[in-house]
C-alpha cells in the first residue's frame, strides 16, 4: 500500500460526495419544474454559477491536496 492510497481514497470520497449532492438537488429541482418548456434560471445559480460547478470543486481539492503533499515533503526534509 503506498502513501498514496490514503489521500486518493479521501480525495475521491470527497468529490464523489459533493457531485452526489449536486446531483440530488439538480434532480430535484428538474422534477419540480411546472412546465415543459425553459424556466427562468434561479438567482442562486446565476450567483454562484461559478462554484455550483463540480470541476472547480474537483480543482479546488486537488489544490489542496498537492498544498499538503508539498508541505508534508518540506516539513520531512527539514528545511
């Protein structure tokens, strides 16, 4: 088992994690649309579009992830 496995097994728990609740709430919201044609986007999409979108949480994790890893190899160097 390398040193890897740990910190990929949270990263994906993570992220699967947070592309499960976004999957929810959007499955919700199209089941509870009263009309077949285009609804009007809600304000909190047109908000925080930037942040409701699953890859920039994917890039936000792995920024995070790589800030740990470098730290953890700095710190064990000694510098």
């Amino acid at each position: 088992m390398g040193m890897w496995l740990i910190p990929a097994l949270i990263a994906i728990t993570i992220i699967s994690a947070i592309s499960l609740v976004s999957t929810l709430k959007i499955a919700k919201m199209t089941s509870q649309r009263k009309s077949e044609n285009d609804t009007p986007i809600s304000e909190t999409v047109e908000e925080y579009a930037t942040m409701l979108n699953p890859v920039v949480w994917v890039y936000i994790i792995f920024l995070l992830f790589l800030g740990i890893m470098i730290f953890y190899y700095w710190s064990k160097a000694g510098y």
